[in-house]
C-alpha cells in the first residue's frame, strides 16, 4: 500500500477539516519533492546531512533563548542528531530499549532536565500509533514533554522547598527552560518525521511550540483529555478552560509542524531544483492567477480600510500597484500632502512598480528621512530567505503603501516560484516595511511558517481561501504597526 496514501486516510475524523487540508497540502508538496529529489543532482540525505544539522542544533538553541554555547556542546548535539537519523536509515527499530538509549544520549541544554524512568516505553507507544506521520510526530512531542515535565514536578515535590527544588544555576525569581523548548522532544518528533521519508522540520524562532497545560500539578499525557486546573494556574489569575478533547490539544501542534515541515521541503527543493526536465513548468499560469486575485483583494481592503485611515488623519493617503505594471488604485480625493512632488504619489509609484524599483511613496514621504526601506528586489530576496528557499528567475508582487501622519508603510506581497521554474512549486510570501522619522523598521519579522506553498496540481479557487487569509494576517499585522506607531 502508498504510504503516503495511506497516512492521508489515517487522519482521525475528529480532527478538523482545516488540520485534514493542511496535511494532505504537504502531501503533495512531499510527493512533488520526492519526484524531483529522484532526478536531482543533489543526492544528499537532508536527514543525515551535517549542515542541515547544525542549523537546526543552533536554531534550537536560538528559539530556546540559550546562548551560543561552546563550539564542543554544538558539535556533541550536531552528533547525535546525525547518528539518530543513521539509526533511521539503517531500519533499527524502535523499541522502549532505544527510546532510553536515545533519550540519555542527547546533549540537553544547561541546567539538564530529569530523564524520567520508563520514557522509553511511552515514546515507543507513541511512535507506534497508526496515523499520519505529522499527527504522530506531534504526539510524540508531547508525550516526551509531558514525560519531561511529570519528571520535573515529581522532582520538586520531594524537595524540601521552593528553594531546593529550583534549578541548579538558576537565579532567584527565574523561571526553568519549558520543555517544549528543550531538544529531546524536538528530536524525537524529527526521527518519526525521517523514519516516514520526510525531512526533518525546520526550526525557527519565530514559531514556538505550544506549550503543555498544567494538569493537577503535572502535565497531562498525551492522547488523553486533561483534568482541573492546577493550584499554581489558579493563584496566577483567571483559569483558561482545558481542551475538551485529545484533539484539541494536538492540532495546534500539527498545524505548526505541519508548517515546519513545508519549510522544510521549500529548502530541499531549492536544493534539487536544477534537475533537468522535459519542459517547462505551467507554474506562471497559477502565478499569474494568483497574482491578480491577491492585487484585487488589496484593493477591495484599502477601500473599507482607507475611511479608518481618513478617521486618523485626514490628509492620510494610499496606493494600491502591481508589478505587472497594470493600472494603480488611488483614490481620487487624495490630496498631496505639502511639498509632495508634482503629480502625487501614484504618478511616482506608476513609475517605479512597472520597472521594479524602489515603491515610490517612501521616497515621496521620506523624502527629509535619512533611512528607506531596502528596495523591492532586496525585500523579494529576504522574504525568501526567511522562508527557507531560493527564489527563482520571476516573480510576482502586489504593493499597498500607505502614507498616515509622519508615518509611512510599505507591504509587499511575493508570489514567488521556489527554485528554478522545474519545480512548478510556488511560495506566497510578506514584506512589511514602516518609515519614519527614526528610521525604516521591518513591521513583520515573519518566520519560515509565515507561507502559503502551491503545488503544480494547484488551482487558484482550490487554494484562495489560504491564500487570502494569509494576506489578511499580514495586512492587519502592518495596520496594526502603523496606527500604534505614527504620531497624529
């Protein structure tokens, strides 16, 4: 039987329909990746690869909050990710006996955790469920963080107090490292991912995991509904209301490494994506079409959005353009500010958008400002970068720049194609940019997860809906940055 068919029926139906779509997504862009990986140049393992390794020891390590340890701590965690992933190839199996082995052997970071008696036996159950391959790596994460974490507060009941139970090395009043954050968990979840043929997800510090509730003083194991509240939630203020079911704990779990995961295979196929085809790739059709809707969808936001600007300042001002070089939107009552060059901003923005040079309303708005923003081609190439692939030879933008008070804004939304035009894989991506008189500030910060991937099979109208909220997120997180920050 496909195995990845088969993990495509196992998603339990009490999931929801948004985790079902999400990972039949990845499916296909993982079929997509094995097929070109088949033909490529590159016949590198990603699991086993050294590089890809250590940028994920230190992405680790960046996402926990540690500080770049010692060049033999980094190298000793590169290790025994490398000889996990071995282990994988080498089909050994996983029993309680290697969870054990496995658990006691990865480097953990300062001070280490308790590695509680019988992890072994309940990661082996855990790795063994019959699913889909992200759903089980998810329940593995929890169930070793929920293993970690019962080990901790079994820990600190026996201490004689508050104070003997803290962390060694700790200062008083901080916290211990949440075990979410710690790399066993991590890892555990990236050798279930390799041994079903996926590469290992991507780390970033952007995208924290969810953490596990507090259960009665311990954390609840995983695949189980947890109970009250414990006292320490309590005391801290209003309870948050437990999930109702196992699968309410797990999806926001898989959703993220279901994201990771898609990272993943971005930066694996800008790897391999110099393999020779047959011909082209029918990818800018989808572009284009894709393009075009998320240009109309910008235009139709900054009609509504452009009364709450008006509310806030009168003289505020907004352009809608596209890089295709089609008609930019404006709306006619706008007014040029004092001193604006002749012709106002959509005249500049028309002459800068069609040729792909710097949006035109930070050098019309900026013009006394000693920052800008990065050009368009600088931000295309960031925005790539973050999410984890190598852009291709052409792209597609749409550009809303808004002008409020002594604040100006700049979002640009890729369509990009994800190496070379072989792959017929796509990636819509953000850039945000807001300049004022202190300077120009990136408003986004986006992770790796902050991407909508299309495959070649992909049809516009089957993934819009992704599409559009995922400029909705964007477009309300920049909004939201220029009213907290202009001045009026």
């Amino acid at each position: 039987m496909d195995t990845r068919r088969r993990g495509r029926d196992l998603v339990p139906e009490s999931f929801p329909d948004a985790v079902r779509r999400r990972l039949a997504n990845l499916d296909r862009l993982r079929e997509v990746w094995a097929e070109r990986r088949r033909y490529g140049y590159s016949a590198d393992d990603p699991a086993v690869d050294r590089h890809s390794a250590r940028r994920r020891v230190e992405a680790l390590r960046t996402l926990a909050g540690q500080e770049a340890g010692p060049a033999a701590e980094v190298d000793a965690a590169e290790d025994a990710f490398v000889a996990m992933a071995q282990d994988c190839r080498a089909g050994v199996r996983l029993t309680p006996q290697y969870f054990e082995s496995l658990a006691h052997g990865i480097p953990d970071f300062h001070p280490p955790l308790h590695i509680p008696e019988g992890i072994g036996t309940v990661l082996a159950d855990a790795a063994a469920a019959e699913t889909h391959a992200v759903i089980r790596a998810a329940n593995l994460f929890l169930a070793c963080a929920d293993a970690l974490d019962a080990a901790e507060g079994a820990a600190a009941r026996h201490g004689a107090g508050p104070e003997s139970s803290a962390e060694p090395g700790l200062g008083p009043g901080v916290e211990p490292l949440s075990t979410h954050l710690r790399p066993l968990p991590w890892w555990v979840a990236a050798l279930s991912l390799m041994r079903s043929d996926l590469p290992p997800p991507a780390i970033d510090r952007r995208c924290p995991p969810p953490a596990s509730p507090v259960v009665g003083g311990a954390p609840s194991a995983a695949g189980t509904a947890p109970g009250p509240v414990g006292p320490a939630q309590a005391s801290a203020g209003p309870a948050v209301p437990p999930p109702r079911t196992a699968e309410d704990r797990l999806t926001p779990l898989v959703l993220l490494l279901a994201d990771l995961e898609a990272a993943a295979l971005r930066w694996e196929l800008s790897r391999v994506s110099r393999a020779p085809v047959a011909g082209r790739s029918e990818s800018g059709r989808l572009a284009a079409a894709v393009h075009r809707r998320i240009v109309e969808h910008l235009r139709l936001r900054c009609a509504s959005l452009r009364l709450v600007l008006r509310e806030l300042d009168p003289a505020s001002r907004s352009v809608v353009s596209s890089s295709t070089g089609g008609s930019e939107y404006a709306d006619p009552s706008d007014a040029p500010r004092p001193g604006a060059p002749q012709g106002g901003r959509a005249t500049a923005l028309a002459e800068n958008s069609a040729v792909g040079r710097e949006t035109a309303v930070a050098t019309a708005a900026t013009s006394g400002r000693g920052a800008v923003a990065p050009s368009v081609d600088e931000r295309r190439d960031a925005a790539a970068r973050r999410a984890l692939f190598t852009p291709g030879a052409d792209e597609w933008h749409a550009a809303l720049d808004i002008d409020l008070a002594d604040g100006v804004l700049q979002l640009l939304v890729f369509v990009q194609e994800v190496g070379s035009a072989s792959t017929g894989v796509l990636a819509v991506t953000a850039d945000g940019w807001m300049t004022t008189d202190d300077g120009a500030v990136d408003v986004l910060e986006p992770g790796c997860a902050d991407c909508v991937t299309l495959v070649p099979t992909d049809g516009a109208d089957d993934r819009w809906p992704e599409v559009e909220a995922f400029v909705d997120d964007v477009l309300a997180r920049s909004i939201g940055h220029l009213t907290r920050t202009a001045r009026y």
